[in-house]
C-alpha cells in the first residue's frame, strides 16, 4: 500500500450554496473549484442508488475543505454532540479565537464562548448551518 496523505475534508450540506456563503462569510475560504457528479460508476461508489451530487471544493489553508450536496437527500444528522462515537468536526486554526468570536455573524451558533484547556489550547465550537460541528483553535 502507498503512503497516505490527507487530500480532503469532506463535509455533507443540504444546501450547497448556503454552505458556499457560510463558510466563505464566516472564515474567508475562497472557492477553489465547483463540479457536478453523478453516473452509475458514482453511485456505486457512493452506495447511493441513483446518486447525483454538487461539490465545492474551498481552501482551507493546508487542505481542501469539501462540500458535497447528495440527491438523493439521506437522513439528517444534524447537531450530532461531541462525545457521540462517529461524531466528526473541521478543525480550523485562527491566530486569535477571542477575535474569531467577536467577528463571527451572531447567527452562527457556539456550544460555547472560548475556553482556555488545561493544556493552555483556546477553543471554541460552532455549527455551520446544517449543524455540522467546527472547533476553532489558536493556531
């Protein structure tokens, strides 16, 4: 087997243009590329009979962030907590959380203000608008 490298972060939206906003608005991400896939070969690919999806790919800095719309739609797992196994989130770096918060629209939602973490790490989480999990974190 070939040494692995990460090339993406691959995040499901219901709405691919409102995600585009979001996380263009909220973090400043610009839109690398946006492309349309589908065909048996996909589907397959995917396990979802018939499927269909829209992508975006933005510049996350280091990576690829990924945004995919399916048709068909799956069931929502929106809001999942942290601590439930198979929950995942986008890790972002920023120089400064606190300033990070103070800028964010106040229609984004945070588990909760910045924290310090005995490891002296300052984080904070959010949810993008299908409640999908970010933690920002001096960097």
């Amino acid at each position: 087997m070939s040494d692995p490298t990460a090339h993406h972060v691959g995040v499901t939206v219901s709405d691919l243009d409102r995600a585009v906003d979001f996380y263009t608005n909220a973090f400043g991400f610009e839109v690398v590329t946006e492309f349309s896939v589908g065909g048996e070969a996909f589907a397959a690919a995917v396990d979802v009979d018939g499927a269909t999806a829209e992508f975006a790919h933005l510049d996350a800095g280091d990576t690829v962030l990924e945004l995919v719309e399916y048709d068909p739609a799956g069931p929502s797992t929106a809001a999942p907590e942290l601590n439930g196994t198979g929950t995942v989130h986008v890790g972002l770096a920023v120089d400064d959380v606190e300033a990070c918060y103070t800028d964010l629209d106040d229609a984004v939602e945070t588990l909760s203000p910045p924290r310090t973490t005995d490891t002296g790490t300052t984080v904070l989480f959010c949810r993008d608008p299908d409640g999908n999990l970010i933690e920002l974190l001096d960097g």
